[in-house]
C-alpha cells in the first residue's frame, strides 16, 4: 500500500470476481458468461472499415448505439445511459445521485459488488435479510426511507420478485429511487424496463454480458426517465465522455437488433438449465428454483467446497462462496448442452466416491419438458 492512498480506501475489500485460470482448458462455469457465440451480425459488423475508423474518437454521445436499444425495447433515445457495463452504469448512478453517508438498502445474499461500491462510494448502506428459503420479501423494502438497489433475478440463487411487486414499491415513495438490476432478466421472461419510463424514481440496468453472450466487449445499459438519463450524461461527459469505443458500439448495435438469435439462446439456455436442475435434483441435489443462467445447490453427501475443487480437478469451472449463508451451495452457470452433459458426468463420479454408486440415479441427462 502505497503513502499515497486516501485513508477511506485502505481497509477496502475489493471485488473478487470469479477466476480466470489459464493453466490448461477449463468447461468456465463459475462467472455466468455464455458458453455460446454472440450473434452472427456481430462478426458482420467488425468490417474492415470499422477498424480504419479506429484512429477516430467514437460518438461520445453514442447516438446510433442508444436508438438501437430504443427501438428494441420501444422506448426513446433520450430515456436509455449506454457504459463500459453493467458495474459501468450502476457506478454512474451513484456518482449522479448519492452523496457521501446517504442511505441506501440492498439484500444481504445479492451481487457482491453492490456492498463494494456502497463502501467505495462511502454510502450509509444497510443489508435487508432474505427470507430462510433465500427470497426477498418486498414488504420489508415497502417503508425504508433510503433508496433501494437489487438484482432481479437476484444473484446468486437466481430468484425473482414479481413485477407487480416491484411496482407497489416504486409507487410507495415516489422521493426514494429503486435501481433494478436486470442482468439475468431474459432468462426470466420478466422485465421492469416498461415500468422505468412510466415513473421517474425507477432505473433499469442491463447488460450484454449473459443473454447476448458478450461479457468480453462489457457492455451495458440503462433505462429510466430522460431527467435521470440527462443528469447520468452530464456526469459521463464531467468524467469520461469516451466511455465506449467505436468497434464496442458497432457490436452493441449489431447484437440488439438481433432479437431473433437472443431468444434462440435464451431459449436453449433454459432448457438446458431445466435439465441439469432435474439431473441434480435425481442425484439427491437441493437445487434452488432458477430463473436466471445458472444453478444453486448442493448435497447432503459432501461438501459443496470439496465439490467445486473435485470439479476443478476434472477442468471444470463452478463458484462456491465463502458468506456463512452461501457456504453449503455451489453455483454452476449453465454452458451449452453438451457442456452439461460432461458437467453431469463428472459429478455422478464424484458422488459415487462419496455415497455409493448403489445411491445415485444413474440416468444420464434425460431431456424435461423437451
């Protein structure tokens, strides 16, 4: 640590986000990417004359990026923030709209990085208990006085919160804002984002990261009322106006506009999903109802830990938390179905060790609802 470094930061607990071994080939399920590839309009889109434009500074306003996404999701230019992703985005709400020691609430299982920007950010943050079965209750949200931010479906148990409810709660207070976090949305078939552009509390955040299989351009994007959207901007532009770069945003226009192969992934991912949950689920598994692209579990017979090191071992990529409440499950991101049939595989060997081959179905990856 440097002499240099502001005291509010050095007790700071970065994020730690899921590993990137590179020691030898790896089934990567431990960080919810997309095993499949993005849409054939992106490799279209890349051309030749896109990289020549690269000595050029991209729109910074990302005027052709932003009517993309308008038009897709039937709102306005002008009501949609594009980033760097998701984190990106969420980070310019913070800085736009809280001050230092301001109020805000989140779930106490949720996406980590919204603890480490409440710290960052030196936010008065509070963490609202999940119910035992891991759901959030929207009633204990329903009076709280500071702002509210949380993921739907929420990360890393994959539960949602209805729509209806989440519009009782903006509605409730109209002078607190609630930021929904959609990263996972398309695997749900549910979505907040008609309701940002009705209320001028409610912000919805996006990503291009899950559904649209590109967490490696880090894209995402934000829907909420043009005053929201115009004060974020003011701020981009006070901070950094190039936020994205022009090869990004021909990708980004490319990807949206392809809602046809978005929902052939989504539509596989689930099924895959629905599978591997009944496959565990017949090898004695507790599974956790999912509407997102990935699993949470675990079993009686070991320890889930031990399981993700064995997994490992067998190169294969999953995320065992170490919080007092998370430490019992694994979660597995879904990969493509021939990915799940080896992940399936793998642990079935696994458990015999551990419980006896006698104990375990032994039926391989049988198609559900199919």
């Amino acid at each position: 640590m440097s002499i240099f470094l502001v005291d509010e930061y050095k007790d700071m607990e970065p994020y730690l986000p899921g590993e990137q071994p590179k020691d030898k080939p790896y089934i990567k399920l431990n960080a919810n990417e997309s095993s499949m590839p993005p849409s054939p309009r992106v490799f279209e889109a890349i051309s030749k004359g896109e990289i020549w434009n690269m000595s050029y500074y991209a729109d910074p306003h990302c005027h052709e990026f932003r009517k993309a996404v308008a038009e897709v999701y039937g709102v306005t230019e002008a009501e949609v923030f594009v980033g760097n992703g998701a984190d990106e985005v969420l980070s310019f709400v913070l800085m736009s709209f809280f001050r230092r020691g301001m109020k805000i609430y989140f779930p106490d299982i949720t996406y980590g990085f919204y603890r480490t920007y409440a710290k960052t950010y030196g936010l008065d943050m509070e963490e609202i208990p999940v119910r035992d079965d891991f759901s959030i209750d929207i009633e204990d949200y329903m009076d709280l006085k500071g702002d509210i931010i949380f993921a739907n479906p929420n990360n890393p148990t994959g539960m949602t919160v209805p729509i209806a409810d989440i519009e009782r709660l903006v509605k409730a207070n109209p002078e607190r804002m609630v930021i929904i976090d959609e990263a996972y949305a398309d695997y749900s078939g549910e979505t907040c984002l008609p309701l940002a552009v009705k209320y001028p509390n409610l912000v919805v955040v996006r990503t291009f990261s899950k559904s649209r299989n590109m967490a490696g351009t880090h894209i995402g994007f934000a829907v909420a009322n043009r005053d929201i959207i115009e004060d974020m901007n003011k701020i981009k532009f006070s901070f950094n106006p190039f936020n994205l770069n022009s090869i990004t945003m021909a990708a980004g226009i490319a990807a949206v506009k392809d809602t046809w192969y978005l929902d052939s992934c989504v539509k596989k991912t689930v099924a895959a999903r629905e599978r591997f949950k009944a496959a565990l689920e017949r090898m004695g598994f507790h599974v956790i109802p999912s509407k997102a692209n990935f699993v949470f579990c675990y079993h009686d017979a070991i320890d889930s830990g031990e399981l993700c090191d064995r997994l490992k071992e067998e190169g294969i990529l999953t995320r065992h938390f170490a919080d007092e409440r998370l430490t019992k499950y694994l979660r597995i991101t879904i990969g493509t179905e021939q990915e799940m049939e080896v992940v399936e595989i793998a642990i079935r060997e696994i458990l015999k060790e551990a419980v006896g081959e006698e104990s375990i179905d032994m039926r391989l990856y049988e198609c559900v609802g199919a």
